[in-house]
C-alpha cells in the first residue's frame, strides 16, 4: 500500500504560488485543525515526535555532564529553529488525511519518493547550518560576559544570571541575538516545507513563497510566530515531555495555516509507479549495497 498511493507534488507552475492574506480566524482554525489531526492520528504522531523529548533529555544530561550549563537553554530554544525540518512528516500525514487516504506512521516517510526531496534537504540543512551558527554565538556571548568561568551547578548559573550585571546583560543580549536567528529561520520556513511537499517548487521559490507570506500578512505571521514559541516553551518546561503533544498539534497546524495561505494548485499530479526490485543474492555482497539490481536478475 504505501508503495501504490504515493502523493507525488505536482510539476513546476509556470508562474509563482499565490499568496493569500489571513487574519486571526484562520491562525486559530488552524490551530483547530492542527489538534483534530492528532487526536485522529495519535499514536502516529506522538511516535514520530518522541525524538524531541529524548533527545531533549539527552542534550540536558550531555549539557550538565559536559559542564557547559550555559549552553542549555540556547540548545533548547533551538528546536524552534529546526522544527519545521523535522516535522515534515506530519505535514504529510495531515495532506493524506486531507485527502481521505491512509494515515499510517509508514506513510510520514513517502517525502523519500518525492522528486522535492533534495529540496527538502538542502532546506533542512540550511536550518540545521543557522542552529550551528546560533550555539556557536550563544557560547561567544557568554564568554564575552564570564570570560572562561564555567558554573558547577545549575542554581549557581542562576545566580551569575540574576545576581550579576553581566548575567542580566548576558539575557538581554542573548535573547536579542536568539531573536533574530528566530526570524530568519522563521521567514524561510514558515511556508516552505509543505510547499515544497505540495508543489514541485524548487528551494528558491519555497523560500521566496515563505517571506512573501510574511510580507503579504505581517501581523498574522507574527502572531503565528509568537504562537509556536509559546507552545515550544510550554512543552519544553517538564523536561521536553510536553513536546510530544505539543510539536504534533504545531506541525499538523503549519499544514493546515498553509492550506491557508497559498492559493491552492489544481494542476494534476503525476502518478507514482514503483520500480521493480530484483533478487539479490548473498554473493554479491556488499556490491549489492551500492548497485541496483535490475528486474531481469529475478527472472
């Protein structure tokens, strides 16, 4: 089955896709739509997402292990910069059910048969250089503040923050500084991914589409913006537990905002065919791995 009813985009439009503008009832009928999805698909989607609260645990133990405490906040706050990359599968699982199809956890890996794909990927790989890039100036602008001073203990950085000129300039410089990397990110990807899922675009326009969304619906998208960082820190709170509900509703509803935002492409899509996989035999080993065996092979 998730071999035969692949929803491939469709081909390249000849013009650039349209931009709607939106105000308040669609951000939260997204929303409503986004919450509607879970409960429909949720064991699906509380598996794909259980990497964030793992890995999000993860980080704080490596983080208190490694005696580099400064640190975990800006590696918490960067889920929201990579989110959108890593919640491509729920985008579609909500474009599947949109369309009355099967909505099995399999079918959040269907993005590998889409000839968007390398788009995709260069897209998250952007995302992932800009978190780089953020963690690299988190640590220089505590260090521009405490020079090399490592605190032992979490309620001892605590106190560096709030007890010292320098923590307190070290939290307004480091949220000002977080800010920024957040609407980069933010403006290349609101849109971009279920775009690129929808419609082959290519990154260019993808990207192009995301900040002209911005452009077209300023306040809307803020408010989008402030939503997601919102929950993100609501989840974020009980040791990245609440992600797991939290990251679904938010990745189901980017689709649903945007269905919302761009005008829809009636264009018809190509049919996926699969192909033919021949026998492979033991012998071949390992060349097998890395040449496809051709359908004659398993006559």
């Amino acid at each position: 089955m998730a071999q035969t009813d692949i929803i491939l985009p469709t081909d390249p439009p000849p013009e650039p896709p349209k931009i709607r503008s939106i105000g308040p009832m669609d951000l939260w009928q997204a929303l409503q739509k986004g919450l509607e999805d879970f409960w429909a698909i949720p064991t699906h989607t509380i598996f794909l997402c259980l990497i964030y609260p793992i890995v999000g645990i993860a980080l704080g133990w490596a983080t208190f292990g490694l005696n580099v405490i400064p640190l975990l906040f800006p590696l918490a706050a960067g889920f929201a910069l990579v989110g959108p990359f890593a919640a491509i599968g729920l985008y579609e699982l909500s474009r599947r059910r949109e369309l009355g199809l099967d909505t099995s956890w399999k079918h959040a890996f269907d993005i590998l048969y889409s000839p968007s794909l390398p788009a995709i990927v260069a897209l998250g790989l952007l995302l992932l250089v800009i978190f780089g890039t953020w963690l690299v100036a988190a640590q220089a602008i505590y260090v521009a503040n405490f020079q090399e001073q490592e605190p032992l203990a979490l309620a001892e950085f605590a106190r560096m923050l709030f007890d010292t000129p320098q923590g307190r300039n070290l939290i307004i410089v480091g949220n000002a500084v977080g800010l920024l990397f957040a609407v980069l990110a933010f403006s290349l990807s609101v849109v971009s991914f279920p775009l690129l899922l929808d419609r082959n675009v290519g990154t260019a326009v993808a990207i192009a589409t995301s900040v002209k969304a911005i452009y077209r619906n300023p306040l809307a998208m803020i408010a989008w913006g402030l939503i997601v960082a919102a929950g993100l820190v609501v989840g974020s709170l009980p040791l990245f537990i609440g992600l797991a509900v939290v990251m679904p509703v938010l990745g189901h509803a980017t689709w649903h905002l945007y269905r919302r935002v761009v005008e829809p492409d009636l264009s018809s899509r190509p049919e996926y065919h699969p192909q033919p996989r021949g026998r492979r035999y033991g012998a071949d080993f390992p060349v097998s791995l890395f040449v496809p065996s051709s359908p004659e092979d398993s006559s």
